[in-house]
C-alpha cells in the first residue's frame, strides 16, 4: 500500500510539472522551433542561403548566421507577433543597424507578410522581395 502511494505522489509530481511548461493553453504557436533560410527571391533573382536560422519560442525570435570558421554564431534577439497572414518583427534597441541585411531586415521593426506557413515551409515577403524557410 505504502508503494503505490509513493508511485502515485511520483507520476502526479512529473505530470504536473510537464504540464506547467506550456502557454496560450498549450498551443505553442505556428511558428515554433528552428527554420533555416533557404532563398531569398528578388526581381526574379534567386539567392540560394544556407547560414541563416530564425528561431521563434513564444514571443522571442533570435537570428543567427552560422558560418564555418565563426564561434560563436552571430545571433541577434528580438521579439515578434504574428497575427494573420502579418508577421511583426521587433528587434532589441541597442542592436547595430549594419548588421539587419545580413538577416534580410533593413530596420529594427518589420512588417512582413507571411504568404505561406505549413509544418516544413515558411515564405515571408515584403513588397518584391521573398525569403523560403524550411523548418530545420
């Protein structure tokens, strides 16, 4: 009898502490996880990219270029909110501007249009200009 209460007070104390690590009542969102840049289409000019990771994990997102010989990567935080087919890209104040094309941002708040999202595919686009993730 003494076993089956410690067995019980056991898989009750992991249950609730699993269940304690999720939001928006377990939904973690679209958008969740690792996705690498794969293209970047402009005017009909494809760009193929392999170093680029956008990272989204509740409302943070981190960008990182990851390159052979750099350690460590080259990571720049934020946050976001998607909304619709809308996704809003707010980057940290004291980040340097010099460095945003790399990630294909030109100013610290984005809007961009989330023209398709799926489990495996990601195409973001503002105005002419389009970004193809895959989820890594």
């Amino acid at each position: 009898m003494q076993v089956r209460k410690y067995i019980f007070l056991g898989i009750f104390s992991v249950s609730s502490f699993l269940g304690g690590c999720t939001q928006n009542d377990g939904h973690i969102g679209d958008l969740w996880g690792k996705w690498q840049l794969r293209q970047i289409i402009q005017d009909g000019n494809t760009q193929n990219v392999d170093t680029i990771f956008y990272n989204f994990q509740n409302d943070i997102i981190s960008l990182q270029r990851l390159l052979l010989n750099a350690n460590p990567p080259e990571v720049l935080y934020g946050q976001f909110v998607h909304e619709g087919d809308s996704l809003f890209i707010y980057m940290r104040d004291e980040l340097n501007d010099d460095r945003m094309p790399l990630f294909g941002l030109n100013s610290r708040e984005s809007r961009l249009k989330v023209s398709e999202l799926t489990s495996k595919k990601l195409i973001l686009n503002y105005k002419d200009l389009f970004w193809i993730l895959r989820k890594y």
